[in-house]
C-alpha cells in the first residue's frame, strides 16, 4: 500500500498550483515534453483506451497557425507561451484495443457503435488532460488550459491526417509568470456539493 505524499507535492500538484495566462522566457526541452508524456499515459483510462492525442506546438509557425482559430486573448498567450498544446480525441481509439487492452476483446465493445465511441473518447481523453496538468506541475512545470478556440478549424489545422480525432481542449505550457495570474477563485467547502449516501 502506498503512503500519502508529503504537503509540499500535495501543495505543488493542488493547493498551489495555479492557470497561468503567461510564462517566463525560461524553455522547455522536448525532453520535458516526452517526462510529461511518459507520467500522464499512466493514468487510469477505461479499458486502458489512451484516447488522447496531442500535437506539442514549439515552433513559432505552429503557435502562430494555433492562435488565428482562438479568441483574441487566448490567441496573444498562445503566441507568447514557450509550449502550446493541442490536446485531441481519437474516437477510433478502439483500433489500438488489441494492443493496449489484450486481457479481452475489448475492440468489438465498440466496433459499429460511434456514439459510444465518442462519449468514451471524451470522458477518457479529459480524464488525460487532468493527468496533464498533474505531470507538467509534478515536473515543475505550469499550464494555462483553454476553451475559447473554434475546434473545427484547429482539427483542420492538426488533424487533418489523422480521420476521427478532434480536438477536446488546448493549454499552454512553460514556467508560469507569478504576476498573470488572478486571485485565486473560491472553492467549495465539501458539504456544498458532496453527500455521504
């Protein structure tokens, strides 16, 4: 049985870890991007079906081609963040079912049923993206997840060679600035939005 972590990772992974709207000059090797790859595809996912893709944007060309699908604040961060990540949902996830679900045929579950397919594809692929932020923050790194971007248009842009994957969310990725970002939103004592049944 594992024991709990100390404050100081629980602080660093929740209690501290903030949305950051802009980042340092400080960069990001791709050797990070890969460390934070190798922890988040260990995260639980049904049936073991990693439906997540993302396409890592460190180029100039890629952020800029990013930003003309987001909304205007969100294009300008996108710009300036050393990492912009587009994080996608492969609904023909279930191809790879053979090789990461061996146990069971888990492939024909979903062969011929679409929407069950989607519905999977998202609620695993944001389960994915949570594990994201938690390893970019377990490696000392700060992210900036957004909506506010007309997904259409990035899976033109991204997925274009990859049929049946569309784009869930995008967060930007560096060493965040302390002064972007806000006063920390309320949140909820357990008794508002929690029963004990």
């Amino acid at each position: 049985m594992a024991a709990p972590i100390d404050d100081a990772a629980l602080d660093q992974l929740f209690r501290s870890g903030r949305t950051y709207n802009g980042f340092t000059d400080q960069p990001v090797s791709e050797d990070q991007l890969r460390a934070i790859w190798e922890l988040m595809k260990m995260g639980p996912t049904s049936a073991n079906q990693l439906p997540a893709r993302l396409v890592w944007c460190v180029s100039d060309e890629a952020k800029e081609k990013l930003a003309r699908f987001a909304s205007d604040s969100n294009a300008d961060k996108i710009r300036k963040a050393p990492v912009c990540v587009v994080l996608g949902m492969d609904v023909n996830f279930h191809e790879h079912l053979p090789e990461l679900f061996p146990h069971a045929d888990a492939k024909s579950w979903f062969d011929g049923n679409t929407e069950l397919r989607e519905a999977s594809a998202f609620r695993n692929s944001s389960l994915q993206g949570g594990y994201f932020i938690l390893a970019a923050r377990a490696l000392g790194l700060d992210t900036g997840p957004m909506s506010g971007f007309d997904a259409g248009e990035v899976d033109k842009a991204f997925f274009a060679d990859q049929p049946g994957v569309r784009t869930n969310f995008i967060s930007t990725l560096g060493y965040g600035d302390p002064s972007t970002i806000f006063e920390r939103s309320p949140r909820p004592a357990f008794e508002k939005f929690n029963r004990v049944v």
